[in-house]
C-alpha cells in the first residue's frame, strides 16, 4: 500500500500523470478564484472568469470519469 502511488493507479494514471494533471487543475481553481476575488472588487471585471473555470473543470471531472455517477456532494449556499 503506497499513498503516492495508490490513488494515482485508481484513477488510471501513474505518479507522474497525476501530478500534472492534479497541478494543472489546482492552477486553474486559483485562477478562477483570483477571477472571482477580482470580480468582486471590481464587478466590471472578470465577469464570467469564476463561473467559466468552475463549468470548465466540471466538465473535464465529468468526462474522466467515463459516465461514472457521483454518490458524494457537497452542497451549500452563499
């Protein structure tokens, strides 16, 4: 039982993939955040940078998945 290489293998990927890819998502949500943090600042600003990056990597998630039903949500209100 490795944690570094476990959940990667899981998932289909080796360390290495998973790396790239966990880092490019990770990258992308500071993005969409910084967006946000903009837009809220400046509503002119940025305006659909935080909703795009959101639907953006939702679809990717989605997608990978391969039809696979997500059983756990997190849900909340703002």
């Amino acid at each position: 039982m490795n944690p570094f290489t476990d959940h990667p293998a899981a998932v289909g990927e080796s360390y290495g993939q998973h790396f790239v890819v966990a880092t490019r998502f990770g990258l992308r949500m500071i993005a969409g955040g910084v967006g946000a943090i903009i837009h809220g600042v400046f509503p002119f600003l940025c305006t659909t940078t935080g909703s795009r990056a959101i639907k953006t990597l939702h679809g990717e998630i989605v997608a990978k998945r391969d039809g696979e039903v997500q059983t756990r949500s997190v849900e909340f209100i703002i």
